[in-house]
C-alpha cells in the first residue's frame, strides 16, 4: 500500500493502469450487471416499467437534441435529469459540480496548489448540527417520516468533519476542498463532451479526478492508530466509478485501488440514441446507486467512527 503517515496529507495515486479485462470482477465487492435480462430478472413487474419508461426518455430525448445539434450544456442536463435522477433525488448523496484541489509541481520544481471542476461529483451529503438537533427531536416527539431510514448521521456533521480534519494530529480530508465537508467520499464522477473529438481529454480529467477521489478513499481505510495499516480486512481495495459522455455516447468505467495504482476499466460503453444502450445505461447507473446504498455509504460511516473518536479523544 501507499505509504502515508499522519497528519494525512493528500497523496494521490501516481500510477494508472487501464485494462479493458475484467480483473475488477475477481477483486471488487460490487461489479454491475450489463445483461439487461440478467439485472432485470431481480426486479418487479413495476420496477421493470418504470426502468423502461426511463430509458425510453432517455432515448427520444437524445435522438431529438443530436437533430436539433445541441450544446454542450443541453446534453449535461439531460444527463442529470434522465440518467442521474434518481441519485439526485436521494437524500443521503449530494450530486454538484464542484472543484477538487490537489498539489503539483511547476516547471522549477515548486508544489503549488491547482483545482479542478469535473462536470458532477457524487458523494455523500452532510449536515448541519441544527438539522441533527432538529432530527433529535422529532424522533423524541415520535414523529415517523415515509422517509426515516434517510434520517441524518451525526457522523456526517459538518462541524465534526471540519474539526477531525483541522486537527494536526489527525488532518483526515473528506472533502476535494481540503477544509471543507460538502460533498464526501465521493463514490463517482462524470465529465461531459459534446463532441467525440474531445474524449480523450474528459477521459483524462476523470482519470486525475479519479486517483484523487481513490486517494481519500485508501486514506479513511486505513487505521488511525497507524495509518500503514488499514482498519480490517475488507477495508481494501477501494472503488469507485467514472462516467463520460460526449454527445449520446457514453462510457462507464470501474475504478479502483491496488497498491501503488489506480485501476480504470472499461465497463460498457454505447450511445444512447439506440434503445437497448439507453436501457443497459440507465440498469448500470441504478446499480450504482445501489452500491452507493448498500456498500459505500456504510463503509464511509464505519471506517469514520474511527477517526472521529481517535480525532475528538
């Protein structure tokens, strides 16, 4: 593993390695199914219609914008309206464009600190101390809301974010804004492109995005007694996912953490103006959201427990 000591100063990942294999498969905790039949055999009959409606919309209204010769912009909103809804809407994450920093050097060997904005970060959301209070509360009068199992984690207070990443003995970053407790942990990141000529650099952006996001990733894994070890077993390796899309084609990738290097691997890639690939796209971003569900945001929170006792001790 990448040597870290504390206090846990972004490192990120210096080697990637791109594959198109599906390593990922054999050493990943969750890898999306892209046989349509196959995910949607674990689905209900209304599951199933409304997957279907999405994608259609999805289809007609990228058919429509390549007609019309849409811009850029035109083609970012559609993908958070038509493939990213759901993610949106969910409670527990927060979707943004918003910048990450990170250090580089310049052409006299100086570390300066730059940014960069991907087009969307996804990761958790966090919350204000008045809104765990008032939570509290309600909870205490008995009040039961449709959605209860939403209700906010203290472990994602903003102040104690801040605090445990403030702290010289600790320096934990959860945000791409060092000092900053906004968007956490991000699980995926998307570039958008309007023309096919400018895949390679989205490719690239989200490549960068990636070995920095993986980076806070391996570093909340690790023990905050002694950071050369992770908390347990299963704390490694870390994944993540990436998207990019450039006009009506996308790509999907897998992104995760070996030792030294960031794994990328093509998951599918397709275009959206043909109905099966609208379909397959919208399957893989429900799974992700439900790995966002079931695996990340658990993890996030159990391996935070550790650093916020070993922070606020």
């Amino acid at each position: 593993p990448r040597n870290r000591t504390m206090p846990m100063v972004p490192q990120p990942f210096d080697r990637v390695e791109n594959t198109f294999n599906t390593l990922a498969k054999h050493c990943l905790r969750f890898y999306p199914v892209v046989d349509i039949a196959l995910y949607q055999s674990t689905l209900n009959a209304r599951q199933i219609q409304i997957v279907n409606q999405r994608a259609s919309r999805l289809c007609r209204r990228a058919q429509s914008m390549q007609i019309l010769k849409a811009s850029e912009f035109s083609w970012e909103v559609c993908s958070w309206h038509d493939v990213f809804g759901l993610i949106l809407d969910d409670e527990w994450f927060k979707m943004d464009k918003r910048k990450y920093k990170f250090v580089e050097e310049d052409t006299d060997g100086n570390e300066i600190v730059k940014t960069r904005i991907p087009d969307a970060t996804f990761g958790l959301t966090t919350y204000d101390s008045s809104a765990i209070d008032l939570n509290r509360e309600f909870m205490v009068a008995g009040y039961q809301a449709d959605y209860s199992n939403k209700q906010p984690d203290d472990r994602l207070s903003k102040d104690r974010l801040k605090a445990m990443t403030h702290n010289p003995q600790c320096g934990l970053v959860v945000d791409g804004v060092w000092g900053e407790a906004d968007i956490v942990f991000p699980f995926a990141v998307y570039e958008a492109k309007k023309r096919v000529e400018d895949y390679e650099d989205a490719k690239q952006q989200i490549q960068h995005a990636c070995q920095i996001y993986l980076s806070m990733l391996d570093d909340l894994a690790r023990d905050p007694k002694n950071v050369a070890k992770y908390q347990t077993e299963g704390s490694h390796p870390c994944q993540m996912f990436a998207l990019v899309s450039h006009g009506s084609r996308w790509s999907v990738y897998m992104v995760w953490s070996s030792f030294e290097t960031c794994h990328i691997e093509t998951l599918w890639y397709g275009d959206v103006t043909i109905p099966t690939d609208a379909l397959k796209l919208i399957c893989i971003v429900d799974q992700i959201h439900d790995y966002a569900i079931q695996y990340h945001r658990p993890s996030v929170l159990n391996h935070l427990s550790s650093w916020l006792t070993w922070s606020e001790k």
